[in-house]
C-alpha cells in the first residue's frame, strides 16, 4: 500500500518548474506564503517530489508533495484583473440566503478553505454587516474576519500594500462599508 502511494507521488504529472523558490503561493486552509524549495525529500523512509512553503502569518512550513499541489488548491498569486474583479464582486449587494446558519456557516468555510478568489470574495460580501446591523453572531463575525483576513493577504501582495492597508481597502470596497476595519481618521486641529 504504501509502494502505491510511492509510485503515485514519483509519477506525478504536475511541473516542478510551475513553481520555483522565492514564488508567493496561495495555500487555501493557510493563505500566503513563499515557496522555499522544489525538490525532493525523504519522507517516512521514501524520497518523495516535494514544495516546501513557509507561511509567515502562521509561522508554519509545509511540505506538499508535487502530486498533491492540484488537489491540494496550491496557486500563484491571483493578477490584477483578478484584483479588480475582486473589487466588483465586494461592491454588489451582500446576497441573502435562507440556509440555516449551521449550514451556511459550513458553506462558507467551504468557500474560505476552496482556494477560489472570487469565491473568497463573495463571502466576504455575503457576510459583511448590514447598515446599522448589530445582529451578527461571534461566528459569523468570526467568519467574516478570517475571509477578509485571507483576501487582504492575498490583495496586498497584488497591490504592494502593507496587510492592514489591503484589509481597510477592502473594506471600503464592500457595498455597506465595514467602519470597525477603516483607518481611524487622523486628529487635524
């Protein structure tokens, strides 16, 4: 059993030139981080193709192996045009679902951890707080700041901004904008 798993992983179909040390990568369940090496490593007493990624914001490195790099929802950083569709998506009206909120709680992490950037975005808008909205539950609320946690990451990386900045943009771009997560407006006398 595990030769099969072996010889899965040796002839995988993936490029190991599709990334290269240095390259800023998405990992979905953990965000951004930075592709230390390509190569191969010895694992549990096999030489498997890997891709070392460290993730700063979580102080975490994986190694994934090249054959699990699609299914795993390993990606390059999204491009701009993707940054601005981003933008679009975040400034149409939040939609509303009739889920019960377990459910749509589970949907949610679903598009959180699926690795899609529009998906991500339109969580976000689906979750931000309504005008004068003080309903919101510690888990939706929760929810809301991991999403937008992840597509300000990914967001300041495209732009060139500093995380919070990315985050604040974000929010401004959201149709009911998210006043807790704006700069507070500087003291002019």
């Amino acid at each position: 059993m595990a030769n099969a798993a072996f010889r899965a992983a040796a002839d995988t179909t993936e490029p190991a030139a599709a990334f290269a040390a240095g390259d800023l990568v998405v990992y979905p369940s953990h965000g951004v981080g930075r592709v230390e090496s390509v190569g191969t490593e010895e694992i549990a007493g096999f030489r498997l193709p890997v891709i070392r990624v460290h993730f700063p914001d979580n102080a975490m490195t994986l190694r994934i192996p090249l054959s699990n790099t699609s299914a795993g929802g390993l990606r390059p950083i999204a491009s701009p045009e993707t940054c601005a569709e981003i933008m679009e998506i975040l400034g149409a009206p939040p939609r509303p679902s009739r889920m019960l909120w377990a459910k749509r709680a589970q949907d949610c992490q679903a598009r959180i951890n699926s690795g899609d950037i529009r998906a991500l975005a339109a969580t976000v808008r689906d979750l931000q707080a309504g005008p004068g909205d003080t309903g919101r539950s510690y888990s939706q609320r929760n929810l809301f700041e991991l999403a937008i946690d992840r597509l300000g990451a990914e967001v300041a990386i495209i732009l060139g901004l500093d995380k919070e900045a990315a985050i604040a943009r974000l929010a401004a771009s959201l149709h009911y904008p998210d006043e807790a997560l704006l700069p507070a407006p500087a003291n002019v006398p």
